[in-house]
C-alpha cells in the first residue's frame, strides 16, 4: 500500500495539494500585501530609524575625519598631531560650513562648546603650524581636557551616550559614567512621575467606568444606547475642543473657581489650581481616556448572564461577596485590556499635558517634543521613546506573566 | 376552600404558600394573577405552562429575584418578602446551569460552603458527597466549559444541593439536553429528591416530564393555574380545555348541552350527533360546551359499549402505523383531525382510508369543558 496517491491526471497527490494552497496563499498574501506595505513604512521603518537614531549620531565623526582617524588610532593626550588634525578639519568645516553641526554633537554632552566650534572655524582659513599654538591664539579653551575627553566620545558615531543622557548620567573626562548634577537631573524623574500619573489616571478611569459600564450592559436598551451615545460623544469631539473647554471649567478665573466662589465654598483669593499642574493633567486626561476604559469592559460585562449573580445569591452569598468572588474575577479581562489600554495611551499623552499640564504636569512626550521640535537633539528624543517603548514593552510582558494576554478583551 | 379553618391549618402545615400573590413587571398588565398555592413539606411539584405563562416569575419570586406585587409567599410558616435571597436556604437549578466559568467543579461546590463559613475539612467531605450523588466524583477538577451538558447539568444539581436546602427551585433544567440524557436525568432528579426529601419546586413546559416526574402538577396559562392535580388526574379528568388540550393527545368535539343527568349529560353537537359526557364545567341545559375524549378511550367495537350508548358516524382518512401502536385520523362531525389510536394486537383492526365505522366511548371518558 505504499504506492504514492495521485490525481485523476497523474500528478502526486501532495504535489497538487501543494500546488492548490499556493495559489491561494498567493493570492492571500497580495489582497495583505498594501497593507504590509503601509505598516512597514510608517510603523516598523520610522521606529527602526529612531531605534538607530537613539545609538547613532555622526554630528560629529561626518565632519572631522582627521580627528576621528586620529582618536581611533592613539589613546594618549594630544600631541602635535592631534592638534594639527583639528585645525585642518576646521578648515575644512568652516568651507563645508558645519562647523556648526560639530559644534552642536559637542554641545550636547558639554554645553557652551557650540560657539567655539563657529567662532573657531571662522577664523581657521589662516591657521598655520604649528598649530596648537594658533588654535589656543583663536580661543584657549582649546586646552581643556574635558574637551578633549567629550570629542573622543563624540567622535565614535555609535554610542550609548544618548540613553546615558536619558538616564541622568554621563561619561566624565575618563570615560567612567557618573550621575549628572543634581539640578540637571530630569529625565528619571520625569520618567517616573510619567509612570506614576499614567498610573493614577488608569485608576480613576477604571473607578469611574467600572459602575458605567456595568449599568451600560445591564439597563434596558433604550437606556443603554442612549448612555452608549453619551459615552462615546467624546470620540466624535475634536481632541483639542475637549481640552480646552476643559480649560474653561478648570482655570482659576474658570467655571469651577467661579461658582465655588459664588456659593461661598471658597473666598475670593482662595481660589483653587486646578490647571496648568499635575491636576489639570489628571481630570483632563481620565476624562479623555475614559472610553477607552469603558468599552472592553462593557464588551466584557455584556457577556455575563445575570443568572450568575443570581445563582451566588440562592447559594447563600451576599451582594458584596457576589461582587467580589463571581462578578468582579468575571470581568478581569475587560479591566486587563481597559487598563492596559488607558496606561500606555497615558504614558504616551501630549496634547493635553502640553496644553493644562503646566510646568508640574509635563510628561515625558512633552520632553521629546521639545527635544525634537526646540533643542533639535534627535538622538536623546529618540533616545527617551526608545527607553519609553521598552518600559511599556516591559509592562507588557508582565502582564502577559501575570493576567495571561489571551485573557485580553478589547472589544 | 370551603372551610376557613381547614384552609387555615393546611397552610400552617404547608412548606412554601403562595397567598393571592400577584405580580406585575411593568405596572399595566399581570404576569401572575391571584396565585394560591401550597406544598407540604417533600413535595416534588411541578409548574407546567406554554411559554410566557409565568412560570420562571414565580420562582423568581420564591427565590428572592423578584417581589410579588402584592400577596405574601410564606416559606415554613414565615412571610418571605423581607428575606432577602441569600438567606432564604433555597437551592437553585437555572436553566443555563450558572456554573461560575471561572471556577473549577469543586470550587463551584464549595462556594454556598464557603460562604456558610464551613471549614476546609467539612467543606471537601461535603463536595465529595454531593459529587458521588451525581456520579461526578472524577470530574471535581474540570471546569464547566470542560463538561458536556449532561455533566453541566448535574454539577448545578450537585450545586444545589450541596448544602443541604430544604427547598430546591429548578427552571428547566432539562431544556438543552438530548432526549436520552434527559430521560436520565428525569429519573436522577426524581431518585434524589426523594431520596433527600428535598421539596421541590420543577418548572418545564414538557409536559411528558411533568407527568413522569411529579407528585402534584400545576398548569399554569396566562399568570393563572389552571388546575392542580396529581398526573394521573390532571391527564384523564382535566378541568377545562385548556388543561385537556395542553396535556397529552385530545379530540374535541363542539356542541350544545342537549340533557342534564347525575354526572351524566348528553351533547348535541353542531353536526346533530348525539354524545355521551361527564359534565365538568357544565351546568345547564343549551349552555356551549367543548367536549373531549383521549385517542386511546376512542372505542370502534360497538360490543364494548354500554347498551344503549350514543356513537358517531366517521370517516377514515388516514392510518399510520407506528409499531406499537396504529393512528388513525378520522372526520368526525367536521372535525377532521379527529385521532384515535389503537395499540398493535394481534386482532386490531387495520382500517383502510375512506373505510365509514362507527365510533363510540365510555361516558365517563368524555368530558364536556367550557366552550
Ligand atoms: N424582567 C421582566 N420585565 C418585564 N416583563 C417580564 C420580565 N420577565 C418576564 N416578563 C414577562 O412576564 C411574562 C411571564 O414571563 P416568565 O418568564 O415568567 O414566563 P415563563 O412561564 O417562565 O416562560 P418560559 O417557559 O418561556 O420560560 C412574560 O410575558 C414576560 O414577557
Ligand atoms: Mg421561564
């Protein structure tokens, strides 16, 4: 019976089969395709590139070759070589003119060196051997050893400076890493209170969607499509129109303050600040992210029968143990997915922070855009997402560890 | 209920009593209507009724789920209204089982013990018990998803009683199983009630298990119980057309009172027959009656009639042979789905479509309802 199976016309069977689910993964495979081809560049393509960016900025290895070859190839002080390298990549800078760009790469890890580069640079067509004495003639903070120490760093195109920068630290003239001082230490902090408000406003939202989903699932459905209307509104209003009506309510001249003063809760100078902090950033933000809460676990609550309360209760249990050991294990999947959901939009938020946040309630997007859009330092912007993506990656995982990611309900 | 004194004793006897409990959801229509009932202490009763009738309401109502509208329900002697339902002891069998997914079948088990305040020891001796009951004992680990129904089904039975109530409530509890399984499980529930001496409130609307499993039925249409009887009496001595026509295969015959006799009246019908009947909801000459007779009473051999009895003139229009029994669907006085059915003896008679015969019963088989 070993013979091989074909068909009708003589092929092998299996050969034919395979032949047959070919076409139809082909086909299969170009009805995904455009959509392959749209998440690959605009989701994998950019993140691979601020992936690379966080670890690699040329600035300043592009621009000074000499001094770079030189760097790699001794690990001493400077001798006349080293020197007679810079001059003539200024030189050569100041032609190609990004004695600036070199300037900023140094900039980063050593401030107030931008303007030596230009001011520098400007004056290197006459600079002549030897040269470390016409370098010192252009401005003697040529001498600085730390100076030295930064361009050796810098001068490595890949390097792990960005995510020390992210973290508070740096290397110092030697190379070993240090904690930066103290009153430039924000990131970590940043970072925490980032994790620490996303994590108050997921409470909020879940204590405040938990009731509404449940009357959501469980009121007759006229009730219910009219809740589900009210409660989806906000998806439908522009982001920014939310926000700031928010502002209008929460402002110290705002709406809140106003009728609290005029119902002689609080007195004239009294009132309260709820915008432009951490507080704005809260209310404004739970409000926002509540729909996102609401909607796994109403998909979730949807599901469960009432007959299971009901039968806890004929079984002897009272309404608050009925809660807590049938109904709320019953929809831990909503509240996984809700929350899981609302903390990694909140730890991603911008606009609303950036707009009621005020100083204290900055989160760490707020920080990459400014590195992005006013400082212009890609690589540590890059940098802090980098270390973003992989805490929340990190988040994830424990989730997985502890819920289970099938136990995961989004809808 | 003649008598107020004797009325008042059965009750204070009874287990559970419903007293002209009514029930509206929406404030403009009744869905229970002057319900009275009483169980006595071990009684397997069964609410039978087409579907909306009520039914679930009134278990609801016992169990605590809803409140009657007016009326009391008294459980042992006590007005429950105020009980709220995890103090009422009563198990509960719902129709879709109810078994938490989240829990394994012990846990299921152990939960009313738990919340009972049971100790570890107690509880698993318990669950082991009420396991065996079922024949469930290897399945203690499984969860409900991992169950077939039939096993669902006895887990929420084992559930139910597990904790020893008094009383068990079950709303079709049989309604998704296969027919065998449900012959099966029929019997189990009847053995163990029994067994227990659980009192038993059984809701379905199957009547062939209302019959084959209760002590009392009570047929309920409309928010009313139609009658409340034993089986036996509820299928050969229905009290009106209702309770007849619902419970078991029944001809009727329409007509007119022709003679009033002692529990006998004869029954023009509108075709100018003449019939011999038991008058039931019948009390005067020309009142309109509905008269009904089980296939199986229907007689063809005239030797077996009293003397003197009435018999129609019919029609064969069809024989069914059905092995152990024939069927034959008659004209008779302008009914043609007039049934009668006849069991498969050696000198039954098979008779041929369009074959004229002579049909006749027994008086006290035939009973003349309300119109
Ligand atoms: N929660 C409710 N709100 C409003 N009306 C209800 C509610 N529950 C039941 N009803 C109505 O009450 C009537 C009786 O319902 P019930 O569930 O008691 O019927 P049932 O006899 O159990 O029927 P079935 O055999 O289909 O289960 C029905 O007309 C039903 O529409
Ligand atoms: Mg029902």
């Amino acid at each position: 019976m070993a013979e091989i199976l074909t068909t009708a016309d003589g092929r092998p069977l299996k050969a034919a089969l395979q032949a047959a689910q070919a076409r139809a993964k082909r086909r299969a495979f170009w009805l995904v395709a455009p959509l392959l081809l749209f998440v690959l560049l605009t989701f994998v393509a950019p993140i691979g590139q601020m992936l690379v960016r966080s670890a690699h900025n040329d600035g300043f290895s592009a621009h000074m070759p000499r001094l770079t070859a030189w760097f790699a190839a001794n690990p001493g002080a400077a001798d006349d070589a080293a020197w007679e390298a810079l001059a003539l990549d200024l030189q050569d800078s100041a032609v190609a003119k990004t004695s600036g760009i070199v300037g900023t790469r140094v900039n980063y890890e050593l401030s107030g060196t931008r303007s030596l580069f230009t001011s520098t640079a400007r004056k290197a067509k006459d600079f002549a051997p030897p040269y470390r004495e016409a370098l010192l003639k252009a401005d003697k903070d040529w001498d600085d050893p730390a100076l030295w120490g930064v361009m050796r760093q810098v001068s490595q195109a890949y390097s792990g400076n960005f995510f020390l920068a992210a973290a508070d630290l740096a290397r110092d003239a030697d190379g070993t890493i240090v904690q930066v001082p103290e009153d430039r230490r924000v990131y970590v902090n940043l970072f925490v209170k980032t994790f620490v408000l996303a994590g108050v406003i997921t409470l909020t939202c879940l204590i405040l969607a938990y009731p509404v989903a449940h009357l959501l699932a469980t009121l007759p459905m006229r009730w219910s499509n009219l809740l589900m209307i009210l409660v989806l509104l906000p998806f439908w209003t522009s982001l920014l129109v939310r926000t700031t009506s928010w502002m209008v309510l929460l402002q110290q001249q705002g709406v809140i303050n106003n009728m609290m003063v005029a119902a002689g809760i609080i007195g004239e100078d009294g009132r309260i600040a709820m915008m432009y902090n951490q507080t704005g950033t809260i209310i404004a933000m739970t409000h926002i992210l509540l729909p996102f809460m609401i909607l796994p676990l109403y998909s979730v609550m949807k599901t469960i029968p009432p007959s299971y309360a009901r039968a806890a209760r004929s079984l002897g249990a009272t309404s608050w143990t009925t809660f807590r050991r049938i109904y709320l294990p019953q929809t831990l999947p909503g509240i996984g997915a809700g929350s899981l959901l609302v903390f990694i939009l909140a730890v991603g938020y911008y606009i609303t922070p950036a707009l009621v946040g005020g100083a204290s309630g900055q989160l760490i997007s707020n920080l990459i855009a400014f590195h992005m859009q006013d400082s212009l330092n890609w690589s540590l912007a890059a940098a802090l997402a980098a270390i973003l993506l992989a805490l929340v990656l990190v988040l994830y995982w424990l989730y997985d560890r502890l819920i289970g990611i099938d136990n995961l309900k989004l809808g | 209920m003649g008598n107020p004194d004797l009325a008042a004793a059965q009750k204070a006897e009874a287990f559970v009593v419903f007293d002209r409990v009514q029930k509206s959801y929406d404030g403009e229509t009744l869905v229970v209507k002057d319900l009275n009932l009483s169980l006595p202490k071990g009684e397997f009763l069964t609410m039978l009724g087409p579907s909306g009738s009520g039914k679930t309401t009134c278990l609801m109502m016992l169990a605590g789920f809803e409140t009657a509208t007016h009326g009391e329900i008294l459980l042992d002697g006590r007005p429950i209204n105020n009980i709220p339902p995890h103090k009422r002891g009563i198990g509960m069998v719902f129709q879709n089982y109810a078994l938490f997914p989240h829990m394994t079948v012990a846990e299921n088990l152990s939960f009313p013990l738990e919340v009972r305040g049971l100790g570890r020891a107690a509880r698993e001796e318990k669950i082991t018990r009420a396991l065996d009951m079922v024949k469930m004992g290897a399945f203690a680990n499984r969860r409900p998803a991992q169950l077939s129904g039939g096993q669902q089904q006895r887990i929420a039975l084992a559930r139910a009683l597990v904790f020893q109530p008094e009383l068990v409530l079950m709303d079709e509890p049989l309604g998704a199983l296969d027919k065998q399984l449900r012959e099966h499980m029929q019997f189990e529930i009847t053995r163990l009630a029994h067994d227990l001496g659980i009192t038993t409130v059984y809701v379905t609307h199957d009547q062939t298990e209302a019959l084959t499993m209760s002590d009392r039925v009570a047929v309920f249409n409309d928010g009313v119980i139609q009658q409340l009887a034993p089986p036996a009496e509820l299928y050969e001595k229905p009290q009106n057309s209702f309770v007849a026509q619902f419970i078991g295969e029944n001809n009727t015959l329409e007509g007119v009172v022709a003679e009033m006799g002692d529990g006998t009246c004869v029954v023009r019908l509108d075709d100018g027959g003449l019939i011999d009947a038991v008058p039931v909801n019948v009390t005067r000459v020309g009142e309109r009656t509905r008269v009904s007779i089980r296939p199986e009473r229907v007689e063809m051999n005239a030797a077996r009639l009293q003397p003197g009895a009435h018999t129609l003139k019919a029609v064969v229009r069809e024989f069914i042979y059905m092995g152990d029994i024939f069927r034959t669907r008659l004209s008779v006085a302008g009914n043609d789905e007039f049934i009668i059915k006849t069991r498969n003896a050696p000198d039954a008679l098979r008779l041929e479509p369009g074959a004229e015969i002579d049909i006749g019963w027994l008086p006290q088989d035939c009973r003349a309802l309300d119109a």
